[in-house]
C-alpha cells in the first residue's frame, strides 16, 4: 500500500512539475481569430487577403467548425446566391464530388457533403494565404486586456500544456459559444429575447433562459453487408424513440411522424453512401444548457448527449433493422467514432452596434438598422 502511495505522490508531483514548467510561447499578430469553425476560417482568410497577417487558433484538429467537426455538413444559405466564401466552398465541393447533383443526397440541404472533406478543402484554402497562419489543438483560457481594451487572448496546447499568449490589434471571438466575449466581460444576451427588446413578434412577451436543443452527432455508413451491433448503451429502451418514424410507431399519444425510417435516414444522406444522425423528432437531439457552464460542468453535461445519440444508433440498427449500417470509420478521429464536438444551434448574442432581425429579411427596404437593448438604443447608418 505505502508502495502504491508513493508511487501515486512521485506521478502527481512529476506532472505537477511538467505543467509549471510548460513553455509559454508569446506570438504577436494584426488579427487574431478565437476559433478555427466556420465563421472562424472565413473571417481569417478574408482578413489575410486584406493584406494583414492574421492567426487563427482552434483548439480541434479540424477547421469547419459546424459544418465540420460538428457532424452537419448541409448548408442551411441560399442555394441560388453562392457569394463570397459560401459560394467559393462550394465550388470545391462541386470539383471534388462532381458537380451539383452528387452533393444534393439528402432532403435537408441542396448541398451535403462529408465532414472530413470540408475539413480538407477549409485547410487547403487556409495554406494558399501566405498572410494566415492556423495554429490547431489550442485551447481557450481567456482574453488579454488593458484596460477595457482587449489586446489578444490565452490558450494553452490540450497535449502538452504549453501555455500561448498573442497580442493582436484586432481579436476576433468565433468560438461556438461566444466565450470570447463572455470572458472579455462583453454583455449579450442568452435565451428567449422578449418581443418588447427585438420587435420581432416572434418570441415571448418576457424573456427567459431556455436555448435551443443540441446535438452529438454521429455519421453511420453503408457497409454494404451486416456489422456488428454498437455494444448495448445502459438504459437502452426503444420506446425513447417511438414516434420517430412510422416504421415504429406505437405510442400514438405521441405526435404522428411524417415519414418512415428510410425517409428519417435520407434527410441526412451524405455522398458515399453516408447518413448524418442530426434527427430533431424523438432522435438525437436533446436538451442541455450548457453555454454558462464550466468545461468540466459541460463535459460532464455532454456526455448524456454522446449516450443518447449511441443509443439511437443501437435502436436504428436493431429496431429497425438497418444492420448494415454502423459509425462510419473514416470520419471524425475521435475514440467513439462521434463528432469532434456538439452542434449548439445557439450561442451568446453580443449587445453590438447592430443586430440583424427578422424584420431586416422580412422587410429589408421597410427596416432601419436599429435596436433598442436595455433600453440603450444603438444606431447604424448604412
């Protein structure tokens, strides 16, 4: 037992030691991007092609975010307007797949394709700009400010505990959750917004706490021939998903699906003969609040999220009877074969200058660029 108690105290006391004498390495930038996801990259390429030297750090391996490592490769834009970096993206999809028709598989989207090759395409559009840099696997601590200025950010390497410090002239927060600006103490709002504050008319007459669900996702492929079922999730029960699809449908106090289970899978159909788990009707989604929460409170959180979404790939698989399908083995480079991270369909709203609504896509020759927060009303001349 002593032995043992040593030997447990000599381990502590060495990473103890490895982790206070970490390198700190210091960088120094015109634009730093928090977060390599969708909005991430774009932002970053667009700024090195401005002409300033720009870094973006990610803290996955992947660039893409959502669209990515989030598993929910569909476009949710205009199909008939490909401007900008949507529309380049796309261009390679079409190149690489071969042509509109081979990436419009499923019925959510006009444009579906596979996680890791958005990640692919992102990264060699990434290396083109001489003035970006991407550094990957870095995790956020928080902002770098003087005063109520922010200078640059914190990050230390999830491998290595290698702490970065970047300045920067200009830093931008493209992290899924906004926890930039939440660290940098910006205010924002989170939840339900109250009629009365937006004018949208499509809310509530008082605000409230509640987000939108989210969703681990996962991405099963067509073996072409029977697999192996998932090992047995703890409290698997089928009847969680009854009411998904009519091809099980038992408990009719339970909403009527629209469509049957082939159908459910084809929603998501990827090229390659792939499906992505994203199902909002007694599915994979689920409810937890975990914006506010602490990484360790939010791993925790989201672990219930990664067991409901295996507990639907088993059901699918023996429920329904789709046995030649399983996790696909060639997407994301996680242990569980599942997303690098959730889709979160909502995020903090930081109090800005400006706030597009509805009203600004409803009525856009009809709606001035004003809204009143807190009753701080906030002008923006175009």
């Amino acid at each position: 037992m002593k032995k043992h108690l040593l030997l447990l105290f000599t381990y502590l006391l060495s990473f103890q030691l490895t982790q206070s004498q970490a390198p700190v390495v210091h960088l120094q930038t015109d634009v730093l991007v928090i977060g390599g996801t969708a909005s991430g990259i774009s932002a970053g390429i667009q700024s090195a092609r401005l002409g300033v030297n720009t870094l973006v750090v990610e803290e996955t391996p992947w660039l893409g975010g959502m669209l990515t490592s989030a598993g929910v490769p569909a476009f949710d834009g205009n199909n008939a307007m490909p401007a900008g970096l949507f529309g380049e993206f796309r261009q390679h999809l079409y190149d690489y797949y071969g042509g509109a028709n081979a990436v419009s598989t499923g019925w959510v989207s006009n444009t579906l394709f596979e996680p890791h090759i958005g990640d692919s395409i992102f990264k060699s559009m990434a290396r083109k700009e001489q003035l970006l840099t991407v550094k990957y696997n870095y995790q956020f601590i928080s902002v770098i400010k003087n005063g109520t200025t922010i200078t640059g950010a914190e990050f230390y390497e999830i491998y290595t505990g290698a702490k970065l410090l970047v300045k920067a002239k200009r830093v931008i927060d493209a992290t899924e959750l906004g926890d930039g600006l939440a660290s940098a103490k910006v205010p924002y709002d989170l939840g339900m917004e109250s009629n009365d504050i937006t004018g949208e008319q499509v809310n509530l007459a008082g605000a409230n706490d509640i987000i939108q669900d989210i969703t681990y996702v996962g991405i099963l492929k067509d073996y072409g021939s029977p697999q192996p079922l998932i090992a047995r999730p703890i409290n698997y029960d089928s009847t969680e998903f009854d009411g998904s699809n009519t091809s099980f449908y038992k408990d009719t106090s339970r909403k009527r699906p629209s469509v049957d289970a082939k159908k459910m899978l084809e929603y998501g159909k990827l090229p390659n003969n792939k499906y992505m788990l994203n199902w909002p009707i007694y599915g994979n989604d689920i409810y937890l609040n975990v914006v506010e929460k602490t990484p360790k409170q939010r791993e925790a959180l989201l672990e219930q999220a990664k067991q409901q979404t295996l507990r639907f790939v088993y059901f699918i698989q023996k429920d329904l009877g789709f046995n030649h399908l399983a996790l696909a083995n060639d997407e994301f480079p996680t242990k569980d074969k599942l997303a690098l991270y959730p889709y979160h369909r909502e995020s903090r709203r930081m109090h800005g200058m400006v706030r597009m609504l509805v009203q600004h896509i409803s009525k856009p020759f009809d709606t001035q660029l004003t809204i009143t927060i807190k009753k701080i009303v906030l002008h923006h001349n175009i």
